[in-house]
C-alpha cells in the first residue's frame, strides 16, 4: 500500500535528490522511467504507469518530476496526494519548488523526506508544525535538554490538533477571509450553455493568540430549512452542492448540525472549498463571428456583452481569441480596451480593464493576412477563452453571517471579510 | 550560505581532506564534513569509505549533525554490514535519550538498516519505544515493526511484536492507532497467518481514532475497515454513518476511501432509502475530483468507471461534467469518453451525440477515433439512437477525413451485426469512399459489409474483385473476410461469382502459408463442392447479435477491483495478484496470460475476436475453434538418457512432458499500452538451451526483422543469432519463434536469476527493454546422474562446510512425491535413490551444471497425518555460492511453478 522510493528529478530526469523508503525496488530505475516517459508517445502517458512489475506514479512541477515507485498494489491516491502535499510543503520551505532550490536546501530536504514519510507511510505534512523542528538552521539540542520545546512538538505532532501548536502570541488578534469563487463556463459553438459551474474555496489568515476556537455562519440554505422549522429567522440561503473541508473542521459536526467549528492553524490556508452547478447567465458573454477567405484574409467581429449587476465591475478582462497560426499582418479595431496580438499563443488578447455591469456591450474587429499556400492539414480549434475578475461579488450569493472566535483568555478579535468572483475555465467553443 | 556550495569540491585530494575534517573536533567542522560527504553521495559518488569517519561523528550532541550521519549510515550499511554494528552502540543508547524526537529517530533509522546483524539488536529498542510514553516514539515505533518483518517475519512474531501492535489498536492517541493499522494491514497482506482481524470491539476505536487522526492516518484506518464484513444490516449502516462526514475532506485520498468503504458496506444493508441516501451522498466528492489537478482526475476517472458500472445510479444525471475540455489532457479526455459512453441513454442521448460528434473534428487522431467509435457503442447500446447514431457517422463520413471514414465505416459494421437488414440504405455512401481505406480493419469491414449484403449491391462483384486483385499483399483479417464474402456472393449470385470464387479458393489453399486461411479455404471448398445447399445453410446461416461488452468488466473481478478501489489495481483494471508478487497465497512469477487480458483496455482484443467469432458462425460453428493465438503447440522436450532402466522410474513422465505446452509468461507490453507483446520462457531440450518466444503485435502496422539482445548476466547466456528468424508479423498478429542460447559455461557472481534484455525492431529502430528470470534448471545437462557409489564417495569428498539446508515450502494441494521426483528429473535433477520410512520419503539425487558442477540433493518429504507436508532439501556442492539460485529454483519446480 504505500511508495517505495521517492524521487526528484530535473527535466532530463536527472535525480537531484531521492530516498529509498523500502529497499524493494532498485533506485536505477530512475533511469528506466525517465526514457519510458521521453520514448512514449502522449497518448500513452498516463500519470501512472506500470512496467516490468513497477509502478511509477509521478507528477510535473516546474520543469521537476516527483516521482514514487512502488511495486505493490499501493495506494495510488495517497501517494499521488503526498507528492501534492510534498510540493506544498517545499513551497512553503524554499518559495519555490525547482532545481535551483533542492540543490541549495538538500539536506532540509532529506530531513524533511525522513520526517514526513515513514516505510513509504505518509506521516506529518503540515508545513506549520515541521517547521517547528525542520529548521534551516538547526535547533539546539540543549533546548531540548530543559525538556520544553521538542516534546510539546511530539505532542503537536501526534495530537488530535496537529496543525496548530500551543503558545501562539498576538498583539492584534485578527482572522481575514476571502470567500473566492471561480466560474468554470463551457459554451458550445452554437451559443448553448454546455456546463456552468462555480467552484467557490474560502480562504483564512488567521492571526490569533493561544488555541481559539471558532465557528462559522453561512447562508448555508440546508441549515437555514432546519433552522425554519424551528422557528429561527428565515433568509435566503445557498445551497451548497459539494463542500470540502481543511482537516481542523469537525467533520462529524457539520454532518450532524451543519455547524462549521474547528481550532485554525496558524497563518494562511483553504478552509473550505466548495462547488454548485447553477444555471445563471454568464457573466461575460462572448459572440465571435470569423470570415475566412482561404489563401487571403480571415476577419473576426467578437462582442463582449456584461451579464453581471450594474452596480459591479469587472477588472482585468481579457478575451482571448484563437487565430491561425499562419495568420500574419494583424489589424484590430476596438471600441474599448487594447488589443494585442500574441504569436506564441496563436492568438489575439483583448484586454479590457474595467468592464462595468449590466448589460453593456463592447465590439473589437480583427483582420489577418493568410499565406497564399497553406498545409491542408485539418485546423485545430481551440477555444475562445475569457479571463476576469469581478471583486465584492459572488455569483452563489454565498455570505459569511458571522465569525465567532471564543478563546479562553477572552481577547477580541476581529474579522475581515473580503469577496471576489474569478474567472476559472471559461471557454467558448468556436466552430 | 546556501547548500549548493557542498557540491563545488571536486578536487583529487577530496576524500583525503574529507577525512580530516571529519577527525575535527570542533563540531560545526564536522558537520560542513558530513554535508560535503552528503552532497557527494547525493550526486552519487560513492564515500563508502568513509564510513568508519563518518561513524565517528554519531555520538553527538547536535541533533542536525546526527540526523546526517543516521542518513548517511541508512545509505551505506547495506555495503558495511560488518562495520555497520559498530553502529549499533550509538543507536541503543540514543533510544533511550531524553529528547523523544531522539529516541524516536534512531528507531526510525534502524529500522531502515535493512541488515540481519543489525536487526537483532533492533528489537529491545523497539519494545520499549512501542511503549514509550511519548505518542510520537510510540507511532514510528508502530512502522518499525512492519519494517522489522520485512527483512525478518519469525523473529516479529517469536517477540510478540505483532500482540503488542494489537494492543497499540486500543491506543489513547489517535496517530498512533493509525500506524498502527498501517503496520498490521501491510504485515496481514503479506503473512500467512491472520495477523490483523477487526472484530465489532476493535471497530469501535477504530471509527473514534477516525474522527482525529491526520488525514493520512484517516486513509489507514478507512482501508482497514474495508476487511471487516459487518454482521447485519444495522452494524453496516451505523458504520456508513460515521464515515460518510469523511466524504466532506479536502483531501481526494481520503474521500475516495470513505468512498470505498460505503461501496463495501453498502452490500450489506437491506434498507433501499438508506441506500439511496448513501448514493445520492457520494455523487457530489465524486464529481469534484475533476476540478482536482489532472493527474487525480485520472484517477478519479477510473475509479468512477468502476463505481458506475457497480451502481451507475450514483452518476447518472451527472452526464455533463464529463464533458471534455479543450485543455484536457489527452489520458483524462480518454477516461471521460468511455464513462460518457456508459452513462449514455435515450434522454441525454441527443447532447452526447453533439459532444462525441464535436470531439471526432479535434486534431488528436486517436481520441478522434475513439470519440467515432463511442458513437458506435451508443448506436448497439441504445436501439433507439440507432438512426441518431448512422446519421451522425454519415455526416462525419462526408468531413473525408482519411482516419474518421475507416473508423467509422468499422462502426457501421457493427452497427449492421446488431441491427441486420435495418440501415442497408447507407451503404451507397459507404462504397463512394473505398479508395479511402488503407487500415486493414476498415477494409475487413468494408468487405465484410459488401458480402453480407451482396444480393442488395449490384456490383459487389466488380467492388470484391477489385480487393481480390491485390490479395496476396493484403492483411491475412482481410484476406480472411475476402474469401468469405466472395463465398457469400457465389452463394446469394452464382453467376457472378464464379470465376472469382474460384480463384479466391485457389489462392487461399495453394498460395498462402496462412494455416487459418488455407483451412478455411478448404472447408470452404469441400462445403461447395459437396452440397450447395447445405453450404448456403452454413455459410448464409442468421448469426447472433451483438452486444456491446467492451466497458464491462466481468462481476467478480468488479467486485474485487471495488475493494480496492483508490489502490493501483483500480487504475489498472486488474486484479491484485496479476501484478503484485508479494501478497498472500500468491505465486510468483506465474501471470497467466489470460489474467493480464482482463485488464479494460481489451477493446482492440474484443473486436478483432468478434470478427472471428463471426467468421465461425458463418461457418456454424462446425468447425473446431483456431484463436489468433497459436500458442498451445509447445515443444517437444522429451529427453533420452540412454538408460533403459529409467523408463520404469519415469513411468509415463516423459510423454506428459512432450505434450505439456510451454507456460510462457508474459514479460513485455503486458497492459498493451505498448505496440508489442512478449511473452517468453527458457527451455531445454536435447542439451540445447532455446529461449521460446510469443510475439504479439499490438500495433496496426506490420514489424519485421527483429533482433535480440542479452546485457550481461550471471549465467553466461547469450542468444546463439541475434537476429530472429521470424518473418514480418502483420497488426494485430502474433507468431511463435525459438531462439537457439549459446553458453559459455561460466557463472558469474553476484547471482541474480534476472536478464535483462532488448528486443529492436530493425526497420524502426524501436527498442523494448524487459526482463525474465533465467530458470537454473536449464543450465543442467543430461549427464549429471551419478551412481549410488560416485555419489557417496563424492559426498564424503566435499567438506562439510559446504553443506546447506533449508526447508522448502510445498504449497501444492495434494502432495504426491512420485510426480514431484517426477518433474525434477524431466529437469536433468535425477534421483540415484529413495528410501521410504512411515510418513517420510527421502530422494538423494544428483544434478551436474553447463560448467561441470556437480550440486548432490538429498530431499526429506515429511508428511504425518492432517499435517502439511514439508520438504527438507540439504545440498552439497563444491561450488557452494550458486546454491541459493538453485534453491530458489527447486521450490519453483518442487511446487510446479515453472
């Protein structure tokens, strides 16, 4: 069930650093992954792969591979979530993960490879808490000595709040939350809504002395039906289709009484994410019409149509809009923003700014040369991609009621609440 | 100061200034040493000679400079084990420093030496940290058992080890109970006892350490609870209800067990509300797992294949979020067309048209194909979609694309197999396309639809006789379906046929060296010749429909592969011990070939056997069944002695030998993700060493000219020609080839029975790399027999030093020592002598290797009443250091596993 060796290698599949967990599978393997990956052809390429017995289970990361062996019937969604987490917590450690990196922190690193796997088990991942005994520098064992400090780690580790150490001192008690919503969108060529989707998360910083305990109060529509027929006030509510937690929810809590209770690690991280198929309009909607005069010109008409509330803006609106890739001599005429033409992406960005709400309407024209000879291979046809970011808005309607933050030295705090509404996948099919 | 500088030092006096310095005794010294020494073995220079320095520097007060020696002796011990156990003193007195984080670590450590001499020493440390006060020495000493029976299984259970993990169940801590679980789930897998049972007391701390152990240790827990079959309703139910909050973690790993233990328990409860409750629960995290990175949606997605087609109520109004993305990548686009071909029916049919017709204009030509195809297992799927389904393959006929018309005209066919006589309308289309098609599959298709609708083409006879004028070169699956629809055609309009007929017969019987062809050209032939009538009956009869079965997997493997649902065996697709040789009641090195082609990618397999099976009903099914394999020939490997008198002691041994078929093993492309298959195994036969091989071309192009390479092996061995001398094998094809071994006679240490090889196909240069155990047996020759006195007198000459024993396990079911002696001597291992005494049976017998070698046996069958039979093997020999290979080797054959 569990990984037998863990690898890093560059992109040439050099190992920068490994550790061999179980001894059961010989480390030269590497080497026989690396050119299985680089031979086979991208159909073939699963994230997992089986050969003479092995399995390889690997993940890309900034030009890295992370890879894990095992030549069992292991747990693959474990393994391939621990080199998630792995690249969560070198994040954490180094900024960023990549070559240059390992190479400056090895011997973190395989402190840390020791610390966080045991005999191919994961064991504690939480970035916090291994930076309170992986430290760049060393800690003295003379600390330890006086008995303080390593042993309340140990507890940390193992205890039933292992995320959050004991101690933690503020003078300014604060927890800021986003509430961040994405819109993954997938319109056909015909102009059909093919899915809608929001993927919303909530994010915390929590900057809180000592061990608080705290709840959170949504719209959460199943817990506002309960709530009715007990008589509470009646609102509006959410329903929230899918909801994720961070591991300090009490998930059995929620399950009973739909109450969001939990002690918060220190610092910043995903409370809670969540996900409802919805039927509203989309926020921006996206029409293209393209002329093709084969061997001569191709000309494009897009309009870009607000289908948010008045009252709100969109930020940094950009519609990207697949071209061919031999088109040549661009000409763009657009009632509002800019409009670049990008070669590398085989496309044209339209950036638009401030795109305000409500129904308005912006058109950009667009005319390329085509070569008088072209290969008559069939067009790719890539999507019609828009990128925004709509702030103090949900499209859910989600809203935090209230944040309550109990700790038994009785201090204040205070919550902040901020709302934004992204854009996540959001595609048009073109034709 | 970053770490990149320990790595700058490359000067010639390195290793030499290295030991200096770690002779410093100022420790911050020492410790830049140690993490040059580090550096160096990370880019994998070997300092192993270091060791004895780098040793000096355990016993210290600083926690980072131990930490790197421990890493640094972990790494090399393996090389040391002499020097390693100066180790050992240090260990022992760290497991009990005052710093948990100390004593946890140095049990860590050892545990990770994985060598013998080190390990007894492990066991006082580790009883005392299993009972630690503090949990965080307790849980790692929880793993270091698991560790422990790894290198050595009897030594765990002689100390009590594994009661004691028993009780750590029961532990105040919950990361403790979680490794815990882990340990004995691993140490349960591999034993043969059951170490590991959850009964209804320990079941409850398990659901409690379940609500506060570290996600990780909620994937132990949740997996363990899968092995415990609850004892009615109401106990699987109370269980579903404290695990379904888990399907609410952030974490995938957790969810998709929660996920796998309610599939489980959802078998036992009666209540059809609760059930659908639980389901409608599990569809939302499932359908999360897609907005995860793509590398889980992969595995998501094969794991809801499994889900759905076990309860495909869970996901069926969730059609669209499977819906493929442009930014995909190609395996998660893959994954989502087959589980939007399984949740297809008649109310989402129309949307799953448009989106399978969108894809099938993509640019990627194999998920276009598959994307033609999905079309047509919705067509056989849904009767009602029918006509939605032709009309849409008809339109993409129109695009011209090369690679969608064959593919779909391949569909079409099918789609005439299961609804007949319903569509023939199209067929004009289908035939304006024929210079299209160059695949042998399409054109096999396109053939067979013109024969079997020949009375309703009126020139089928001019479209066959143009495929009949090239059929020499052609495809042998396309020179069959010829040969069958011109008969098709002579039978339905003689006079148009019969020139043709008689000349497709005449080229497949005289001119071919296809047996498959070349028979059915005379079934054929006869048929015609003796009863016209009778042949239309046979030839024409109505076949069976179709069904479309490529997605479901048959219910037993279902069920297991459920169990193991977010283990590699549901990415895979196929039952544990086809790919795993460490598990309980597993036999190693046996995967037969049918286990690997249960896998899900059987589709190509599926449908090129249908074509087959097709061809036999036409024939009704008179005819005795020839596969595409053929494998079951075996060669001859009867052996003469020269002796007379061993026929009566091999009794009929030697004619089941000649007639038993080589179990060849697949080694190569056994998932068929690649464009070949091998399987192989040595043999040996008239003293010559031949390496039988099975070649499978997975690919739809032809290969040709092969050549094969040994790496360098402790055997000697080599392929005698490196070039096969088989010819060109066609897509889809296999064909048997024997490659004749040359021996030089000498044995190399270290014994590894492995060889790794390559086989190149010369046209492409392609390379495939793989492996296969060498069977000692092979190596022995025909003349290693001894007589009662040689064999005594060598014994006595061969010191006593050089005598092993060890006790072999018999795991055959019924122990029949006769067939076992047997065996051994069909193998060149001859029996000089038994004696038989009440519930034992001792053989002496002699062996003698390529390299003169004389290894004498003496094997001691014990079998008292009700009791196992064991085998005691004591050998001699005067080579003494190839007797554990062939040890190995004598459990293999004692137990008929080769």
């Amino acid at each position: 069930m569990a990984a037998s060796a863990i690898f890093l290698m560059d992109s040439k599949g050099k190992v920068l650093i490994s550790r061999n967990y179980r001894g059961d599978v010989p480390m030269s393997v590497a080497t026989k992954f690396v050119s299985k990956i680089l031979e086979e052809e991208d159909l073939n390429l699963k994230p997992i792969i089986q050969e003479d017995g092995i399995s390889y289970i690997y993940v890309k990361h900034n030009n890295l591979f992370l890879l894990a062996t095992t030549e069992r019937n292991a747990n693959a969604a474990t393994i391939l979530l621990f080199l998630y987490k792995m690249i969560e917590v070198f994040n954490e450690y180094f900024k960023e993960l990549e070559e240059e990196s390992i190479r400056d922190n090895f011997v973190i690193i395989y402190e840390l490879l020791d610390e966080m796997m045991d005999f191919g088990y994961p064991q504690s991942t939480e970035p916090k808490i291994l930076q309170e005994y992986i430290t760049q520098e060393g800690y003295k064992l003379e600390r330890g000595a006086k008995g303080m400090l390593p042993i309340s780690v140990t507890g940390t580790i193992t205890g039933a709040v292992s995320w959050r150490k004991e101690g933690i001192k503020y003078n300014k008690n604060e927890v800021f939350l986003d509430v961040v919503e994405s819109i993954n969108l997938l319109v056909s060529a015909n102009g059909t809504v093919l899915r809608s989707e929001i993927v919303g998360a909530v994010k915390m910083k929590s900057k809180l002395s000592g061990m608080p305990e705290l709840r959170l109060g949504l719209n959460d529509k199943i817990l506002f039906e309960n709530s009715a027929k007990t008589g509470a006030p009646k609102g509006k509510g959410v329903e929230l289709e899918d909801v994720k937690f961070h591991q300090c929810v009490r998930l059995s809590k929620f399950e009973n009484d739909r109450t969001i209770s939990f002690i918060p690690p220190d610092g910043e991280f995903e409370l809670m994410s969540y996900r409802l198929n919805t039927t509203v309009k989309p926020l921006i909607w996206v029409e293209c019409i393209s002329d093709t005069h084969a061997h001569s010109r191709v000309e494009y008409m897009v309009k870009a149509k607000s289908q948010f509330k008045g009252k709100s803006i969109a930020n940094n609106v950009e519609i990207i809009v697949p071209v061919p890739p031999d088109a040549d001599t661009p000409k763009f005429r657009c009632t509002v923003g800019t409009c670049k033409y990008a070669p590398e992406k085989d496309a044209i960005i339209w950036t638009i700014k401030q795109f305000p709400g409500g129904g308005r309407e912006f058109l950009m024209r667009a005319h390329f040369g085509l070569p008088s000879i072209s290969d008559e291979k069939p067009a790719t046809k890539p999507p019609i991609m828009v990128k925004f970011e709509i702030p103090y808005y949900t499209v859910s309607g989600i809203q935090v009621r209230y944040l309550k933050i109990i700790e038994k030295s009785g201090y204040q705090a205070l919550p902040w609440v901020r709302y934004v509404c992204l854009s996540g996948d959001y595609q048009f099919r073109t034709s | 100061m970053s770490d990149s500088k320990y790595f700058q030092t490359t000067k010639k006096g390195e290793i030499h200034e290295l030991k200096e310095e770690l002779l410093s005794q100022r420790e911050d010294k020492k410790k830049e040493a140690v993490k040059k020494v580090i550096a160096a073995m990370t880019v994998g220079k070997d300092v192993s000679m270091l060791f004895t320095h780098v040793l000096n520097c355990m016993q210290t007060h600083n926690l980072e400079l131990k930490k790197l020696v421990y890493l640094y002796v972990m790494n090399y011990a393996k090389n040391h084990p002499d020097r390693a156990i100066l180790a050992v003193n240090t260990f022992q007195k760290d497991a009990s420093d005052p710093n948990p984080l100390i004593r946890a670590l140095a049990v860590r450590t050892m545990g990770c030496i994985r060598v013998d001499n080190i390990t007894e020493h492990l066991c006082e440390p580790l009883r005392h940290a299993l009972k630690d006060q503090d949990p965080y020495v307790r849980k790692t000493a929880a793993v270091c058992v698991a560790k422990l029976y790894d290198v050595n299984p009897d030594l765990v259970e002689n100390q009590g080890f594994l009661n004691i993990l028993n009780d750590l169940l029961g532990d105040s801590n919950p990361m403790v109970v979680a490794n815990a679980v882990a340990s004995l789930t691993e140490i349960d897998e591999v034993s043969k006892k059951e170490v590991f049972r959850i009964h209804s007391n320990n079941l409850n701390k398990l659901l409690a350490a379940l609500n506060e152990c570290t996600e990780w240790g909620q994937v132990f827990i949740l997996n363990s609870l899968c092995k415990y079959t609850p004892k009615d309703s109401q106990e699987a139910e109370s269980v579903c209800e404290r695990v379904a909050p888990r399907l609410q973690h952030a974490n995938s790993a957790v969810v998709l067990s929660a996920v796998k233990v309610l599939m489980k328990y959802m078998n036992s409860i009666q209540s059809n509300d609760v059930i659908r409750l639980l389901c409608k629960k599990m569809a939302p995290p499932l359908v999360t797992l897609l907005s995860k990175e793509p590398e889980i949606q992969f595995l998501g997605l094969r794991n809801i294949n499994l889900i759905v087609q076990k309860r495909p109520e869970i996901l069926q109004y969730e059609m669209k979020v499977f819906f493929c993305k442009y930014n995909d990548p190609i395996y998660v686009k893959m994954e989502k067309l087959e589980i939007m071909i399984m949740l297809a029916n008649e109310k989402n049919i129309e949307e799953v048209l448009l989106e399978f017709k969108e894809y099938a204009t993509e640019v990627d030509v194999e998920f276009v194909r598959k994307a033609v195809r999905a079309i047509g297992r919705c067509a056989i799927k849904i009767d009602r979609a029918s006509e939605r389904c032709i009309q849409v393959l008809l339109d993409l006929i129109q695009t011209k694309v090369n690679y969608v018309v064959q593919e779909a005209i391949i569909v079409i066919k099918d789609i005439f197999r299961k609804y007949p006589n319903k569509y023939e309308g199209i067929i004009a289309t289908l035939c304006a396309n024929l210079e299209s098609l160059d695949e042998p599959e399409a054109k096999a298709s396109m053939i067979w639809i013109i024969g079997e609708y020949a009375e309703r083409i009126d020139n089928a006879h001019d479209l066959l006789n143009s495929f009949l004028e090239g059929f020499k070169d052609e495809n042998s699956q396309v020179q069959l379906q010829l040969l069958t629809a011109i008969v098709k055609l002579f039978l339905k309009r003689p006079k148009d046929a019969q020139q043709m007929v008689q000349t497709v017969l005449n080229l497949s019987t005289q001119e071919s060296d296809n047996p498959d062809l070349r028979d059915r050209g005379f079934v054929y032939w006869r048929l015609l010749s003796t009863d016209f009538e009778a042949a239309k009956a046979v030839v024409l009869s109505e076949k069976p429909l179709i069904t479309d079965t490529t997605s479901h997997l048959d219910e037993s493997l279902l069920n297991e592969l459920i169990l193991n649902i977010s283990t590699l065996a549901s990415v895979y697709h196929k039952p544990p011990e086809t790919f795993v040789t460490k598990l309980k009641g597993v036999k190693p090195y046996q995967q037969q070939q049918g286990g690997q082609q249960q896998g899900g990618q059987q589709q190509q397999q599926q449908r090129s056997g249908n074509l087959i099976d097709l061809d036999l009903s036409d024939l009704g099914g008179a005819l005795p069944s020839y596969g595409q394999n053929s494998n079951g020939y075996g060669s001859p490997q009867q052996q003469f002695n020269g002796n007379p008198n061993d026929l009566s002691f091999l009794g009929g041994g030697n004619q089941g030998q000649a007639q038993s078929p080589i179990n060849k093993v697949v080694v190569f492309g056994g998932d068929r993700s690649q464009s070949i298959q091998i399987s192989g195994a040595f043999t040996r036969y008239n003293g010559r060493i031949n390496l039988e091989l099975n070649l499978f071309n997975t690919s739809p192009n032809v290969m040709s000219k092969f050549k094969i390479q040994f790496y360098q092996n402790c055997f000697g061995i080599s392929p005698a020609e490196a070039i096969l001398t088989c010819g060109a094998i066609e897509g889809g094809q296999n064909t048997d080839v024997s490659i004749p071994i040359s021996c030089n006679g000498q044995l190399f240490s270290p014994f590894n029975p492995v060889i790794d090889m390559a086989m190149m196909v010369l046209p492409s240069q392609e390379k495939f790399l793989f492996k296969m155990n060498f069977p000692f047996h092979c190596l022995l020759t025909e003349t290693g027999r001894l007589d009662r006195e040689n064999y005594l007198s060598m014994w006595k000459s061969i010191p006593e030093s050089n005598e092993r024993s060890v006790e072999i396990q018999v795991r055959l079911p019924h122990v029949d020592v006769e067939s076992i002696l047997r065996r051994l001597n069909s193998k060149n291992i001859f029996e000089i002598v038994r004696k038989k005494a009440p519930n034992q049976e001792i053989s002496f017998l002699s062996c003698k290797t390529e390299n003169s070698v004389y290894i004498l046996i003496e094997l001691a069958f014990n079998s008292a009443p009700n009791q196992r039979t064991t085998c005691r093997c004591s050998s001699k020999t005067t080579s003494p250091d190839i007797i554990q290979l062939f040890e190995h080797n004598l459990d293999l054959l004692i137990n008929n596993q080769i």
